[in-house]
C-alpha cells in the first residue's frame, strides 16, 4: 500500500460506543428522544432593545444585557 493510498474497506465503529454516543443522558440513565425540561436555576433569556445603534454587535448588547448574580466573593 502506498504511503498516500486510503484502504478500500470501510471503516465500522464498535456497536456499544455508537449506541452510547447517540443517546440522550437523563437523570435516571435511560435514553430520552426529547429535549430535557429548562433548569429552573439558569436566568432566562433577555429581552434585546428595541433599538441598537448601528455600530453596536448584537452578541455584545446581548451579552450586557444578561443578569449576572453575585457570588460568594463579590461580598467579601
């Protein structure tokens, strides 16, 4: 074979590992086809402004208009 040349047969993942990599995780270990349910602790999304400026990135007015929480180390 040469150094280049790719082999003729296909190459087949092992059955377990494919099995396991298109599964859904859920908390009871069982597949799930569906989207799990929102984590009540993650803010939601926020509202855009009605308006951005032309030179303004939408990632970032998105990103400032987040909600951040204080931590443990913002009250020290």
């Amino acid at each position: 074979m040469a150094k280049n040349e790719v082999p003729k047969e296909p190459v087949e993942a092992p059955e377990a590992d494919v099995y396991e990599q298109r599964r859904h995780a859920t908390d009871d270990g069982t597949a799930s086809a569906g989207t799990s349910a929102p984590d009540p602790e993650e803010p939601g999304v926020p509202d855009l402004p009605p308006y951005l400026p032309s030179d303004a990135d939408p990632a970032d007015v998105f990103e400032q208009s987040r909600i951040v929480d204080y931590d443990e180390d913002d009250y020290r």
